[in-house]
C-alpha cells in the first residue's frame, strides 16, 4: 500500500470545510451534509458517484455501533466499501491510506472521506487507557494536565524557550485571521507578549498552548488519477507516502515520554517518498498543543533533539517563509472540530497545493507534509502517529 502510493496513482481530487463553531447547536449528521454537499458541488460530482466512504467515529456518537450504515443513510449513499478509524487525531490521515488501498484493491473507485463533530451539542465518549484510575475523575483532568507533564519532562533534558512557542502561536494566528473557516473568536491578532502572559493553566501549560474543542466538518474527494483525468480534474494532489505506528513504546513501564512515533514514522514516510525536510514546502502538524508541534519538527528531523526553541525562533514560519506552518491558524487558532481526526489541517494542504488560499497562499508549493497523533495515557507521551506526504499533481 505504502510503496504503490509513489506511481501516484491516487488522487485528491476535492475538498470541503464548514465554518468552525464554538456552539453550533447543530447535530454531526447536519454538519457531515453540509460537508458532503460542498465537496461534491466542488468536483462537480453527485451522491451516486460515491461508492466508498472513510470516517472517524465522533464523541457524539461514541457507543453507535453502526454510525458509519446511518451516516451513509443521512448522506444518501450506497456504498461498497466503508471504513471508521478510531486513531484520534491521526484517523483521517490514516483513512486517506486505507481508502488509496481499497481503492488500488477494487473494492471502490471513489471515497468520500468525511470527518465531523458537534462536541458542544452532544458528547457521550468516555476515553479510558493505562492507569486511568489517575487520570478520572479527578487526576489530571485530561490533555492539559498531560500536556503540563510533558512539557516539565521537556525543560528538565532540554532549554525551552517560551517566546519561541509564542513565535509559532503568532503565526499561526495570522493564518487565522485570514481564515474565513476559522472560529470568529480566534480571528484576531495575537502578539508574542499576549502568549507569555496569558493564563497558565497546566503549570507550565498556557491558556494559548491549548486548543478549543469547536463544531465543524470537513471532507475530501479520493479516487484514482486515471480517472481524475478522464473527468478532466485540473487540480489533483498526489498522497506519495504514508506511515504510521500505533501503541508506540508501549512495553516500557518507564518510558521517556519526550520521546514520541515521529521518531520512527518521520524519517519512514521521507525515505518512501525518496526525500528529505528540504523537500517539504510546508509542514501542517497536529497542534492540539504548540509543545507537540515542537516535538514534531525535532523529532521527524527538521531539527536535532532539543533544538526545537532555536529552530522556531530562527525559521520564518509565514506562508512566504522557509517552512510555513499551519497557514490556516491549524486547530489552535482556526479551532479543533472535536476530535474529528486532524482533517482540519489536511485541508489546508490540500487547499495550498490547489493554490487556493488567497491571502495566505504560499508561493508556488509542490509538496506538504501533514501529521495526525491520538490517545495520551497517563504518563506516556500519544500513543499514535501519522505522516502522510503529498505532491501536486
């Protein structure tokens, strides 16, 4: 599956977002349509042209055995291939490699990969993993308190500047106020002052580290680029490599939770696609914390072990820079669509590879890297990550 990606006989071929919203009031089913409907509009496509179909399975909807039958019910599909994945954050990445497997496999020609969430309407998940006893009902609360001890682990081996991820929160919020998608509570400049001396809420977690659960949906069209050009698509982008690793150092009792899969799956995905970090034009990391973007760029190899605050403070990280990130105010500053698997920057590749992003566009980019990560058990780093790797067609 990994190796065939390389042909670059898969193509994206559309994609689709919904406004982010801290309350919407609407159900998933209600956003997953309004998805569905835009990216089909976009390539020009009807519902009878969908034969497989990926997603994630919401908090809404935790304990619904058979979401992925009533949501291709509501969506008015019929399809003859159909995949949840339940990786958190790296599920919609995963699910971009699962659906180019199926589809090299005959199972299906052409996948609607859909993920959405109304978290602030309805949640009913109850996330348990490694000595959960510590972590509800009144441990450490969740991923900030998580986040909190990993950062501590961090400044105990390494030299953490904040400025630095208060550089890579402002960027990052430039991206957003330009973002029409974005939560309008978000779309507002931010300087590196704002990020210091906001409230800490995790010692030494700040309130502008963290990410905010929102309402939304998002999906892309994938199918193969044979027939992408029989359709006469103009625009398509290639997925060239994809690795991930799940349960990583799982059978360390004392692990070094600095340490996370990118170790492993970053240098994986770029010796696939026969590159290296100077190929990427534009790195989209799952930010559901700025110090797990940090971790990201040391430990896939954009920078050595420890070197993150330097490299950060040292990199022009603007659409127009040496390695833009998150041009879309990622999920930090756009807002996190629930847990609906880190599709939300996946799009914004997507979106720059098309040449799309208007007042954010990068100058000319011919490849992007983007990052998934999901499940944080107590005094572990995440237990899953994703790369996946495209090119423009």
């Amino acid at each position: 599956m990994i190796n065939s990606l390389k042909n670059k006989d898969i193509a994206i071929i559309g994609y689709s977002e919904t406004k982010i919203e801290r309350r919407s009031g609407r159900s998933t089913y209600d956003v997953a349509a309004e998805a569905t409907s835009k990216v089909l509009e976009y390539a020009g496509l009807g519902t009878k042209d969908i034969d497989g179909m990926a997603t994630v399975l919401p908090s809404s909807e935790a304990g619904n055995n058979f979401y992925s039958n009533y949501l291709g019910d509501h969506l008015g599909l019929t399809t003859t291939w159909t995949q949840t994945t339940d990786l958190g954050g790296a599920a919609m990445l995963a699910n971009v490699a699962r659906a180019a497997s199926a589809i090299q496999s005959g199972y299906c020609e052409m996948v609607l990969s859909i993920a959405a969430a109304t978290p602030t309407t309805r949640r009913v998940d109850d996330q348990r993993s490694y000595r959960s006893e510590f972590r509800n009902p009144t441990g450490i609360q969740g991923p900030p308190g998580a986040f909190g001890l990993l950062m501590h682990r961090y400044m105990h081996k390494y030299d953490l500047k904040f400025e630095a991820l208060g550089k890579l929160a402002v960027a990052q919020r430039n991206g957003a106020v330009v973002n029409e998608n974005a939560v309008e509570g978000l779309r507002k400049p931010m300087t590196v002052e704002d990020y210091l001396t906001s409230r800490v809420v995790s010692t030494p977690l700040r309130l502008l580290d963290s990410v905010m659960p929102c309402d939304g949906g998002n999906a892309i069209l994938i199918t193969t680029t044979e027939r992408a050009k029989r359709m006469g698509v103009k625009k398509m982008v290639h997925p060239i490599s994809y690795a991930e690793i799940v349960n990583f150092n799982i059978r360390e009792q004392l692990p070094n939770i600095t340490e996370t899969g990118f170790s492993v799956v970053g240098p994986q995905a770029l010796e696939k696609a026969n590159m290296s970090t100077d190929d990427i034009d534009q790195f989209h990391p799952y930010d559901d914390f700025l110090i797990a973007e940090m971790l990201q760029l040391e430990q896939i190899g954009f920078c050595g072990r420890g070197e993150g605050s330097e490299f950060l403070l040292s990199t022009d990280l603007s659409p127009t820079g040496k390695l833009p990130m998150n041009t879309g105010g990622g999920q930090i500053s756009a807002g996190q669509p629930g847990l609906a698997g880190g599709q939300l920057n996946l799009i914004e590749a997507i979106r720059q590879l098309f040449k799309e992003a208007t007042d954010r566009q990068i100058p000319d980019p011919s490849t992007a890297m983007v990052t998934g990560i999901g499940t944080i058990p107590y005094v572990r780093n995440w237990g899953n990550s994703a790369v996946l790797i495209l090119e423009r067609g």
